[in-house]
C-alpha cells in the first residue's frame, strides 16, 4: 500500500544520462528504465509516494489503480536492489 508521506533517502544517487545511477554508498552502478529514471528523478525531489502516484498517472496516462502497482512495484524493486532506502 502506498504511504501519503512516505519519503526516500536518494541524496547518494547520481545520474550518467537518462539510463544509468550510481550509488555512492555501496559503489554499484545500475541500469534503469524510463518509468524508474522518472521515479527517480521525482524522489530526488522530495515528492513522496501519493504524489508519484499522481504524476504517473498524469505522465504515462494510465488509470490511479495502475499507477498505485506500477508505483509499489518500481520502490520495492528499487529498495530490494539497494538503489534507494
């Protein structure tokens, strides 16, 4: 379930293009897709979780249900891999 006011630590992330982030924690470099880089891009931000809800809805045109899965499936995938906390 998506947290309204959940935040990310992502101040350890830097950008090369629009396919690639690396970690400066843990040294690991990751290639990632379109939908992650804006995901990305927008915690960098400070948006939180309801908030990226919004914006992929509004961004890839898609239904709130989808957007909720696409959300909660690119953060746990993001989190698993280490890429944010």
């Amino acid at each position: 379930m998506i947290a309204s006011n959940k935040t990310h630590q992502t101040e350890t992330l830097r950008f090369y293009g629009d396919e690639f982030v690396f970690n400066t924690t843990s040294g690991m470099f990751y290639r990632i897709t379109s939908s992650a880089g804006f995901l990305l891009h927008h915690l960098i931000k400070g948006v939180d979780d309801d908030q990226l809800v919004t914006l992929f809805q509004e961004h890839y045109d898609i239904d709130r249900a989808t957007a909720i899965q696409d959300v909660e499936l690119l953060l746990n995938n993001l989190t698993e891999l280490g890429v944010i906390v």
